[in-house]
C-alpha cells in the first residue's frame, strides 16, 4: 500500500525494515517491480476505459 498510495515515504527505513523481516534485496526488487507494474496497468485500463470480461465481473450483490 506504502508503494502505491505514499510512494514518497518509502526511504532507507522502510527498505531496512522489510530486510529485518527476512527479506532478501532481489525479494524487495520483485516485490517493487510486481507493485509497479500493477499501478501501471490498472491506471491504463481504467483510462482507456477498458471493462472487464464478463468471467472477471463480481456478482451483483442483491
């Protein structure tokens, strides 16, 4: 969420925190380009106006 909606914030200490977790630098790199790419395509989609096909809409709540 840090990377996507406070990409500003993430800093030495966020990056040092994950690796205090067990996180590997190449597990933060995947991690980070998995979130970019994500950001990347839902931004695109959603301003090309492209809808989703009919096996990926949620049912309607009734």
């Amino acid at each position: 969420m840090q990377i996507t909606s406070r990409q500003h914030s993430v800093n030495q200490k966020t990056i040092d925190g994950l690796r205090q977790h067990g996180w590997t630098d190449e597990e933060i790199l995947t991690a980070v380009q998995i979130i970019g790419f994500f950001n990347y395509y839902t931004r695109m989609v959603d301003a090309l106006g492209v809808e989703p096909e009919d096996f990926m809409r949620r049912p309607k709540q009734e």
